[in-house]
C-alpha cells in the first residue's frame, strides 16, 4: 500500500512474528494468495507450509515444485490418473531418479501418504528414503497384483525405516497373511511402533485371532491399534477370550483399541438382532479393560451379540477412568436401568462420546440413564435400536443440552424423520453436526413434543422423582394432576417455542443455528422434497451435506416424479458442500429387463434440479451394475453435473466416458475434477475402457487450459 | 489419424494363447469391454483381438472424421486396417448390431480373410419397406429418436443438459437406442444417421464366407423375420440359432450363456 512513510504496515512486522501469523494459516487457497504478496511472504509462506497434497499428473514429475522444502505431511496418493502406480508404469531407468527428485523437492517429510499399486513404489521411494520419516499412510483400492510373494507389499518398510510409529492400511488392500509374519522378522523396527491401523474397510474376512496375538506380540508399545476381525465363532480364527486376553497382555499401553467384524463394513446398517452370540464371556472383557488402565477410546463393533454387558461396562468405568470414546455394536443390557441407579455404561461419567449399535434391548429408560450417567456426552450416536422412541430420546437431549453437539440416529423403527428432528428440539439451537434417516411416516404430527422438564430444577431432582414423572407420562398426553411446567432454558428464555408450546399444532418458527454438517440416509425411490417441512426448515449455518441413497432398483417402480428433490437444499443459503453417495444403489446399467429403469433413467432422476444449488464441492459415487462391477456416469448425469455452474472442486467415484468429462469443461471456475474408484476392486485399466491413461491426461490438459479468474 | 498408429489409435487388444485368431467387435454406443464377461471362455483356445469403434466412448474424440466416416466403408477400412497391422491372414468373427454388418461388408473385400462371421443382432435393413420387408421399425419411430438426439445435441451446446436417453423413445425403438445416447452428443445423431439409412440388403448375396445368425428371443430392434430374410438371401452358407434369451445385449445381460453357444457355432 502506497501511503506516507510513517505509516505501519503488517510488512514491516518483525519476520519471527509474522512467521508465527502464517504458521496459524491452514487454509490453503489464503495461503497461495499470501505467498503472491512480495517476496517476503513468499518465503514466509513457503517455510510455514507443513503440509501438502499433490495433485499434478504423474508424467509431470519431473516438473515438481520444489520451493515446498519445509512439507512434512506430504500426500501424493492423489496424483493423476487417480490410482496410477508411481515411478511403475511403465518402470524405466529413469524411475529412480524420478523418486530421488521426489525426495529431494521434499526433504523434511515425516508423514507420507502413498498410493501403492506395485511394491516396486515403496522400494523406489524408500531406498534413499526420508530420515524423519514417522508416520506412512499407504492406500491401494485395486487388487493385489498377481503373483505377488506374501508380504513383499512391507517388506521393503521395515527393513528399511527403523523408526516408523505410524502405520495406516485402512485403505489399503492386501492379505490379512501378508503383514505378521514381516512384522515379527523385524521386531527392533517394530519396538518404535505406536499406531497400528488395519480397520482396512476393502476385507471380506479380517484378521485371525493367531495374527492379532502375532502382530501384538511384535509390537509391544502401540498405543493405537484398530484391526479388522471376525467375530463370529463358526469361522477359523474368530476372535474370542484368549485373543482379547493376548491384546491386553501384549500391548498394555494401548489408549486406542478398536476392533470391528468384517460384515460392519459390508452392511453397515445391519440387523439387528443376528442371533448368533460371540464368545466372549464377561470375565473376559473384565480382565481386557483392567489390562488397559490408559484407554481413552475403545471401539467393539461386534455383529455377533454380546450379552449381559452391564457389570463388563461397569468395569470399564472403573478400570479406564481416562475413556473418552466408546462404541459398542451389538451388546445388550449395556444398561439395565433398574430403578434410579446408574448401571453399566452409565457410570462413565467422563465419556465424551457414544455410539450404541444394534442394541437390541435398550430403551427409553436407558436413554434417560445414560444422559444422567454420562452427563458430559458431546458426541452421541445409536442405531438399530428398536425400542427406543421419540420420548426417550427427548429428554436425554434436554438432559445433555449442555454438552451435546453432534448426533446421530439411524436404522430406529420408532424414530422417523419427523420424531427425530422432534427429539432434538430442546438442544435445536446447540446442534452443529447430525445425522438421521429420510422416513416419511404418512400422517405426521407435527405438533410439538411432550414431557416437558424445568431444567434447572432437574438438577435438584433426585433419580426417583424424575424416573416417576417420566414414567407416568404415556402419550404425551399430560395428566391433570400434574403441573405442566414450561421448558426454561439457562438464561435465555426462547419465546418463539414457548409461545408454540400452547399452540395444539405447534410448528417450529426456531432455527437449527449452529448445524453446520447434516448427514441423511435415504431409500431409493423416497423423495428428499420432504425434509423442510419435516422440521428442518431453517439452517442459517449449513454448509456440508452428505446424502447417502440406497437400495435396489430392479424391481423399483419408476418413480412418479421426475425429481428426487434436491432442488429443495436451495433453502439452505451456506450450502456449498455435498457428497451424494448412490452407490449402494444397485440396479442395471444397459441389461435392465423391459418395464424397468436403466440406471441412466436413475441417474437423471436423483441429479435433477442440482444445478439449482451453488455448490462449490461435490463427491459423487454413481448408482452401481453389481453384475458388472460398473459405477459409471450416464449421459444425464453428466449433462445434470454440468449445470453446477458454481463448481470448483468435483469428484466422482466411478468411471465415466471421456467425452462425458468433456461436459464439464463448460463450468467456468471449475480447478480439480478426479475420477477416484475407490472401491475394491478398482477397475483395471484393461477391463474399464471408460477412463484410459490418455484420455485423463487429455481431459486435465483441457482444464488447466482454461483462464480461471480467481 | 495422423502418426498414432490405428492399433494405439483404437485400443487395439490381443488376449489369449491358442493358435487362431478371434475377433469380437462392439456394437455402436459400448465399447470392447462390453465383451469382457465373454472374453474369458476364449483366451485358452484363441488370440482374441478386441478393438474400440472409432465413436467409442474410449477413443480420442479428435480420431471422428466427419467427412470419413458417412458410410460404413469407413468402419470396415478401420477393422482391415487393423488385421492387417497385427499381419492376419485369417480368423473367424464374431460382431454385434452395426459390427454384423461391418463384418459383413469386410468378407466381402476379403474373403480369403475370415474363416466364418457371427452375427449377432444384425440386420441388413432396419426400416421397414412396404409389405416385403419387415425392418421393424417405421420412419416415425425413428424419427423420434432423431429429434431426441438434436434436442440433446442442442441442449450440450448451449450449455444445458442434454436430458434424452434410450428410455425416453418410443418402445419399439428403445432397446437398440439404448446405447446409442452414450455417445457424443456431437457425433450422435451423425452416426445413428449412418445406422439407420443403411440398406444392405443387395449385397448379402455377395457374402460368400459361411455365417452364423444368432438372434435373441426377443430383441425389439431385430425381427425374427430378418434373420431367416438373411439366412434365405446369404451367399454361404448360413445357420440361425435362436438364442434363449431376451433384448439386443445378449453379451451383457447373458454372457456364459451367449460364451457356450460361440463356442458351439465356432467349432461347426
């Protein structure tokens, strides 16, 4: 800025000071425009940047930026063509070289993210590999090449860094068989470990209980373990008592512990009662949490039923006075609510977060029990949870009204739409994050909700009294002989809803303020056109959308309107983000039989009326021929996707013909555009004609091209 | 095509280890992986050649000469291009809707070249022709699925979204434009164009290579009665086998089933 010479500008700042602004700066399109300011700031810039993804195309390696020399987090699992095998195809000469100038153009890495297809990669990238290097993240979404020796994927890693404490495999598919037998050849390298993540979500069948015990025994200091396994006793190598006994006994540091059966990741929304009960008998889990005195977050995602946790859980208050997280999947009686007296999970008092799935008997009751128990919850989600009602629900929010942000309900028979966003009306104002499900019931009421509780007298009120007013109230049908008593919230009194509580068909006039991300599950062939008048009418805040659609559509009926409903989001005036996920929606890409929807017709009607919106982000993962193992963009899709003329970032998730990118050449700010098939198994280059090597190179030539304005 | 060669240029594969040639080519709106379910049965007895249609979704788009490719000359010359780059001196041939017909025409040019043609879904002439020739379909009908293709074409390049798919015309021409909405907007309706105006019917007597029609149960772009109007008017000697199966993708919605009857055709 030109002014006169005694005027201050935020340049002449002392250099340790304004490195110490930049440093706060992590959003990246602030600081592109900063390092254009002068030289200065460039510098400051660039030594203040600790972490980038790149997201050039691969042939172009040799052009990388090497002004980022104080990059620690580098990701380059994003290099285009998404998936490609780095410095490997095809392998040359010049290969290593090419590594070498990756290194070099990043000389301080500690935590890398890499897309690995061949091994070859990872030995490339590591035989000159990085000092500092700490933490790896590896991601592969294609098959395990053919012929590839047991274990060569790792090989390489551990014999070459010695001092790595962080493995991530979750997006990397290999074979369970692959990983303890290198782990165990190189326990001084595995001494250093700390976190061990192997919740990969593309397994079928997870980890043996001998490799649990194997890989724990390796690595004796982890302190963050997820692993993928089988609960299920009819399968070889399930897990039962001894392997929790093996984990608490080999790795008594842990303060993350999360174990999931396999069959979580492929039906997530599962049954709720599967019947079958898991081996794992209560003096077990007792003796895990009393082996793990520093747990802070511990995750069982059983699908087998584990029962009669109460005194298990019990013990885990106890045992683990740090825990922070917990999430149980299928565990019954986890409290029993008995009376007034808190029981089981309940008397975690610390607990900031809870995430109960398939818990076949908890009820209203618990509900209650667990919002006085655990009065500090931030975070709060449950699932396939059939008794469970509007009630309960209810005033377990008004309970937790002074922590709880962030919720979830799914896959709950007496929790539609309506009766959800109904529930969390007492806490409306508080809510940031939450998630529900899109069912309509046919003659919704929407009135407004029932018990209501003088909050500050509550906290006065002992068990008993509370338990008994509860209990009496049935249909929310007040009770003569009893006093209604007004809903007062701290020190604000909310009139609009007071004066609604009079109001026979009270409608909420009230804002959901704070929710800045909803999450919606849907069936196919259910419209979204609802979801304003179900409740969910004004979010001043709601920038991030995530709408998950799913279901079979063979057999489906067309649907009577041409619309699914997005056009409706335009009433959120934040909304700049979204991810639609279609693609647990099955049905048929070309074969469909006469009287049925090719999924093109799909398509077309679930993106109608996007354009409408001004988006700036979208994720989209196309309805899927299981048949075929196709997820691909019709011609409708691409025409619909190229409406959204406010688009700057676009990723699909699936394949699509190049001549359909094309179409998006025509939205004028549009900078990153991916096709990511990150679903195993990723299309082979071979089998999906879609979107070959050259055709990506040409489509992303085409869009960098282009004059962007900002 | 400029310097690319035509193997580079049109995806040129070869698959498989046994000692004759095969070629499957696609019809118009797929491209060669609409075989890759049928493939498999092939590779141990044969070298498969899959090859991409130059309107492929899957090819560079720059490769479409409008000046060449307004007859289907253009397509065959691309298919002995092709042989002829990988040195084939003879194979046998398997090809779907328009590839029957380009198939066809290439036996012609070289008989010597091709050993037998399979034909699925083919017809020599899709309009119907007064009361001799039953085409199955009517100027009308097509004419609808015409102005479906310029109102996409329209809509594409003023920057909406072109909306029409196969589903959307009339169901007599529905199942064989089903495929053909993939293509570019662009190039849509100038190829659909070629398909439809083609009459082939004079020339059938001058295929002499032996040929086998497979026609589905029921496919609604092809009429049981223009398989034996071509098995009647063929210059080989020609079967029909009758496929039990419906529509006029019988390679993508029953591939084992459609593997073992080529397999069967094949080795007569």
């Amino acid at each position: 800025m030109v002014g006169n010479n005694l005027a201050t500008s935020v340049t002449q700042l002392p250099e340790e000071i304004l490195s110490k602004v930049f440093a706060g700066i992590t959003h990246t399109r602030t600081r592109n425009s900063l390092s254009l300011v002068c030289q200065s700031f460039y510098r400051l810039e660039r030594k203040t940047r600790t972490s980038l993804t790149l997201r050039g195309n691969a042939r172009d390696l040799y052009r990388i930026p090497t002004s980022f020399t104080h990059v620690t987090n580098l990701d380059v699992s994003l290099l285009s063509p998404w998936g490609h095998a780095l410095f490997c195809s095809p392998i040359t000469a010049d290969s290593p070289l090419l590594a070498q100038r990756l290194r070099n153009a990043f000389p301080r890495v500690t935590s890398l993210t890499l897309y690995v297809r061949h091994p070859q990669t990872l030995q490339l990238l590591l035989f000159n590999h990085w000092p500092d290097l700490r933490q790896l993240r590896l991601v592969r979404w294609h098959q395990r090449p053919q012929g590839l020796q047991p274990g060569s994927d790792f090989a390489a890693l551990f014999s070459r860094c010695r001092s790595l404490t962080s493995l991530d495999l979750s997006s990397f598919y290999h074979w369970p068989e692959d990983l303890p037998p290198v782990l165990s050849a190189n326990t001084a390298a595995t001494a250093s470990l700390r976190r061990l993540n192997l919740l990969t979500t593309s397994f079928t069948e997870g980890f043996k209980s001998n490799q649990i015990e194997s890989i724990t025994s390796s690595c004796p200091n982890l302190e963050h373990f997820l692993v993928a396994c089988n609960f299920d006793p009819r399968y070889i190598g399930f897990v039962g008592d001894e392997t929790l006994f093996a984990i608490a006994s080999n790795c008594p540091k842990l303060k993350l512990l999360h174990m999931a059966d396999t069959s979580s990741f492929t039906n997530p929304r599962g049954d709720e009662e599967a019947g079958e009960d898991a081996r794992l008998n209560r003096g077990t889990l007792e003796a895990l949490f009393s082996g793990l005195p520093l747990l802070e977050e511990l995750v069982l995602d059983v699908c087998k039923n584990v029962t009669e946790s109460s005194v298990s859980l019990e013990m885990l208050s106890s045992k683990c006075p740090n825990l922070k997280v917990v999430k149980l999947g299928q565990f019954q009686g986890i409290c029993l609510a008995i009376g007034s007296r808190l029981d089981g999970i309940a008397l975690c008092h610390g607990l900031r977060s809870l995430s109960v799935n398939n818990c076949g008997d908890l009820d209203d009751m618990g509900l209650i029990e667990i919002g006085r128990g655990c009065s500090r919850l931030v975070k709060f989600e449950i699932q396939g949870c059939k008794l469970v009602t509007e009630k309960g629900l209810r005033t377990m929010a008004c309970l937790l009204r002074r922590t709880l942000i962030d919720v979830k309900v799914a896959s709950c028979v007496n929790l539609d739409a309506a009766a959800t966003l109904r529930a969390f009306e007492p806490i409306q104002d508080r809510i940031e994050r939450l998630h529900f499900d899109c069912v309509w019931k046919e003659n919704d009421n929407f009135g407004h909700g029932f018990c209501n509780f003088d909050l500050n007298a509550l906290d006065g009120l002992n068990g008993s009294e509370l338990m008994d007013s509860f209990g009496r109230d049935e249909c929310g049908e007040d009770t003569s002989n009893r006093k209604r008593q007004k809903c007062v919230y701290g020190s604000e009194a909310d009139d609009s809803f007071l004066q609604s509580n009079g109001n026979s068909n009270g409608y909420y006039g009230n804002s959901w303020d704070k929710l800045q991300y909803l999450s919606l599950w849907i069936k196919v062939g259910d419209l979204l056109t609802q979801l304003p008048s179900a409740g969910l009418e004004d979010c001043p805040n709601l920038e991030e959308i995530c709408i998950k659609v799913e279901g079979d559509c063979r057999g489906q009926p067309k649907p009577a309107v041409s619309e699914f409903g997005l056009s409706i989001l335009a009433c959120y005036p934040q909304l700049s983000k979204m991810q639609l996920d279609c693609g647990d929606t099955k049905g048929f890409v070309y074969t469909a039989p006469s009287g049925q929807m090719d999924l093109s017709l799909w398509e077309r009607f679930f993106l109608n009326g996007i354009g409408s919106l001004s988006l700036n982000e979208l994720h989209y993962w196309p309805p899927q021929d299981e048949d075929v193992n196709q997820r691909c963009l019709s011609l409708p899709a691409a025409g619909l996707l190229q409406e959204c003329y406010t688009l700057r970032k676009l990723f699909i998730h699936g394949t699509t013909h190049e001549h359909f990118m094309n179409f998006f050449l025509k939205i004028p700010n549009l900078r990153d555009v991916q096709l990511r098939e990150d679903y195993y198994p990723a299309p082979e280059n071979d089998m999906s004609t879609e979107m070959r090597v050259g055709s990506c190179s040409r489509f992303e030539d085409a869009l960098n091209r282009r004059q962007i304005c900002d | 095509m400029g310097s690319t060669s035509i193997l580079d240029a049109l995806n040129v594969r070869v698959e498989g280890s046994g000692d004759k040639y095969l070629v499957f080519a696609h019809g118009f709106g797929t491209d060669q992986s609409a075989w890759q379910r049928v493939l498999p049965y092939f590779t141990r007895n044969y070298k498969v050649i899959l090859y991409d249609l130059v309107c492929a979704g899957s090819v560079n788009p720059d490769y479409f000469d409008y000046r060449r490719y307004t007859a289907l000359d253009a397509y065959v010359d691309d298919l002995l291009n092709i042989l002829d780059s990988l040195h084939v001196t003879r194979c046998a041939y398997v090809g779907h809707s328009i590839s029957a017909m380009i198939g066809m025409l290439a036996s012609i040019r070289r008989p010597e070249l091709f050993s037998k043609l399979i034909l699925i879904g083919a017809s020599p002439r899709f309009l119907n022709d007064g009361e001799n020739y039953h085409g199955g379909f009517e100027q009308g009908e097509i004419e609808h699925v015409f102005s479906a293709m310029e109102a996409n074409y329209e809509a594409w390049v003023n920057g909406f979204a072109p909306l029409a798919v196969g589903a959307d015309v009339p169901a007599a021409v529905r199942e064989f434009s089903r495929t053909l909405f993939n293509m570019r907007p662009d190039i849509t309706l100038f190829v659909s164009r070629t398909v439809f105006n083609s009459d082939l019917r004079g020339i059938l007597g001058l295929v002499k290579v032996p040929c086998c029609i497979m026609q589905t149960a029921r496919d609604m772009s092809v009429p049981a009665a223009v398989a034996t109007y071509m098995k009647e008017h063929l210059g080989g000697k020609s079967t029909i086998q009758w496929l039990d199966t419906e529509g006029h993708l019988p390679h993508l919605s029953a591939p084992s089933y459609l593997a073992h009857q080529l397999e069967i055709a094949l080795s007569q």
